[in-house]
C-alpha cells in the first residue's frame, strides 16, 4: 500500500509539473530506509520524457538568437540536434552531418557556423561541417588535421580560426594547434602550445592575442597561461601562474582588457581531485593574475556570461566523497573587479548548460544534475530566474 502511494504522488507530479516537486516524507517513523528513498526529491524532466541534453554547443547568432548543437543525453550518447534559442521559444532546425558532442562551435565573419570536431559516441572526430542559417544547410569541409575533442575555438580579428589542445585519439592530452581559413575551408597545422591541454580556456583579448588557460595537462591540471600572436602563429609562455590550476573553469574578457576566471576543478599526480571557489582577474597590462574573491561554495562546469560591462557566473557542481553537490546561486563581476553574490538563483540546479544572453533575458537551457539530463530552460528578465514553457 505504501509502494502504490508513493506511484500515485509520483504519477501526479509527472501530470502537473514539468520540473521538479519536493515531496515531503509526512510520516518519517513509520517508514524503512528504503521507502525515504522512494520519497524526498523527484526531479520531473519535461512533460512526460526522462531525457535532456547536456554538453551543447552555442553560438550567437544575432542580438536575439542563438544557435544549440549536438550533445549528449541518457537517450544517446551523441546527438546530431540543432535548435534556434530565442527569448520565449526553443526551435528544432534540424540534423548536423554527424552526432557529436564535447565539439566546439564558432559564428565565423560571415555569419555561418563552423563545427569542429567532438566525439560521435564510438570515435573522435576530425570531421567539421558549415551550418549557413541563410539556408538552414550543412556543408563538410575538410578535416583537421589531429582529432580532438575538448578543444578551443576561436575567432581572431582577421577572420581566422584559431582550434588548441583537447583529448586527441590515443587518449592523450593534446599540444597541437591549427588554424582554420575560411578562404580555403581548410584547416593548417600551426606551432605547438609549450603545454598539453584539455578543458582549457581561450579568450581573444582586445589587442588580438588570444590568451589560454589552464586545463588538464599531461600529469595534472595546470595553472599556467600562454599568449597566442596571431601575427607569428606562435605562442609564449605568461611568467605569473594562476593562484591555483583550474580545467572546465569559466573565462569572460572585462571591458578594460582584464580576463576574469572562476571556479574549475583539478587533479594532481596521485589522481586526488579537488574543486575551487575562488575568482582571480588576469591583467594583460601587468601580465599578472590576482584573486578578487570566492564564491561560497567551490563548482566547475558552471555558466558564465558577459551582460553589459558585468559578468554574471551561475550554477555548476562537484563531486567530493561520493557526493554530488550543486549550488544554484549567481555571482557578478564587475568590470572592476568586484565580486558580489546576486538576490536570485537557478530554479533547477545544472552544470554543462548552455548561458547565454538573448535579447533582454539571460538564458540557461539544458545540462545535467544528480538526477540525470535536463530538458528545460529558464530565464532571467525581471530579476528572478523563471521556466520558459518551450523546452529541448
């Protein structure tokens, strides 16, 4: 009896809500261990469906809207999904050439969408295609030249491409960079960074130079940075290291020309991870990294977003003894550096989501948490984060 009651207040959140409901256990004495299993937290995904995405690639495609590819979920392990993200509405545009996810994806000069690389659920991929908008169309271009997931991808001033690092095929730690042209559609090996990286950061600064970050290098996780020159395709080392290494760490450029960088994981030589909460700015003018702050409980793989001259840094998890925690409070950091914890947070907890800014909203949309893959996103316009009915 007890069983069927749990079914039925499970059956009629499934029926009235679509994200999640905190059940209460009434009658605490007079229930085993298991039974306070059964209740407690039921996170409710969608309307009727269990499965969400994770790992999405974003890129913006207008004031208004941004583009969603690939990743993955509990349904498949790599997804082919593209969708149109705009204030009030999710879109689905259609099929990429290949599912993939832990890719990267950039809106070149001419408005098209270069996808590059990734992991297809059996092999990583040295496949990239052109999604052109215009058309709603998918081209491949020829391949890189390593394949790599876990890479950066960036856009430089003259157009070009700059891909660095990530996991390449015999599970190591990659140091090769490449350079993709849009002229060409083609990609060119370029200089090594001095380190191995996955899970890195790489931020275009103002004048040009593209400044990378972190990530988990051959042994352990880094805290050193490196300054890639557009003009000589070579990159070079930045004396000062950051406070502590971070890989899956957040990185945003300021107005002034400073980075800011939160959050992260790393590991050491004996395999021991740890999580960080800490913020620190990186000073292209001093060539030095400086702590601002902390955020009050430690997370990676949380969102960041620039909004106006601010930064504004939500959401995340770690895993520490087993346990899976995830903060759903929102930071801000503003352009001179100050760090102040925001009124509001996340409706429902998430790390690997996409966060963006669209129009007069700031959008978070799918990702993970303990409970599995999440479909839904939520938007902030008014001040406080709210459910947008539309869903992945």
């Amino acid at each position: 009896m007890k069983i069927s009651r749990n079914f039925i207040l499970s059956l009629l959140c499934i029926l009235i809500f679509s994200q999640c409901i905190l059940i209460k256990d009434f009658d605490k004495d007079k229930k085993s261990d298991r039974e306070k299993q059964l209740l407690g937290l039921f996170l409710i995904y969608d309307f009727f469906s269990p499965f969400g995405i994770k790992q999405q690639r974003s890129a913006k495609y207008s004031a208004t809207e941004v583009l969603l590819f690939g990743g993955n979920s509990q349904r498949s392990y790599s997804l082919s999904n593209v969708y149109k993200l705009t204030e009030n509405q999710i879109t689905y545009l259609g099929s990429m050439n290949k599912p993939r996810h832990q890719h990267e994806v950039v809106t070149l000069k001419n408005g098209k969408i270069l996808i590059i690389g990734g992991y297809d659920g059996r092999f990583i991929l040295s496949d990239s295609e052109i999604y052109d908008p215009a058309n709603n169309s998918f081209t491949t271009v020829s391949s890189l030249n390593i394949p790599r997931t876990y890479h950066t991808a960036t856009v430089l001033n003259d157009g070009r491409v700059l891909i660095t690092g990530g996991f390449g095929k015999q599970s190591e730690k990659l140091k090769s960079a490449e350079i993709f042209n849009p002229s060409s559609n083609s990609f060119q090996l370029i200089n090594d960074m001095n380190f191995s990286r996955r899970r890195h950061s790489a931020t275009l600064l103002n004048n040009g130079n593209v400044l990378i970050v972190g990530g988990d290098g051959a042994n352990e996780t880094l805290s050193s940075a490196e300054l890639f020159d557009p003009n000589t395709n070579t990159f070079t080392l930045v004396g000062q290291q950051m406070s502590v290494a971070r890989s899956n760490h957040t990185a945003n450029l300021l107005d002034n020309n400073r980075v800011v960088f939160s959050g992260g994981y790393s590991f050491d030589m004996n395999g021991n991870y740890f999580y960080s909460k800490s913020l620190e700015v990186f000073d292209f003018g001093t060539g030095n990294f400086s702590v601002i702050g902390n955020m009050a409980e430690s997370r990676s793989a949380q969102g960041a977003v620039k909004v106006g001259t601010d930064v504004l840094i939500c959401g995340g998890g770690r895993l520490e003894n087993n346990i899976y925690t995830e903060p759903k409070d929102c930071y801000k950091v503003s352009n001179a550096g100050v760090l102040t914890k925001e009124p509001y947070s996340f409706i429902t907890s998430r790390a690997l989501f996409v966060f963006e800014q669209i129009g007069n909203s700031i959008i978070a949309c799918g990702g993970e948490n303990k409970f599995g893959q999440i479909r839904s996103c939520e938007a902030n316009s008014t001040g406080n984060f709210s459910l947008l009915h539309s869903q992945l």
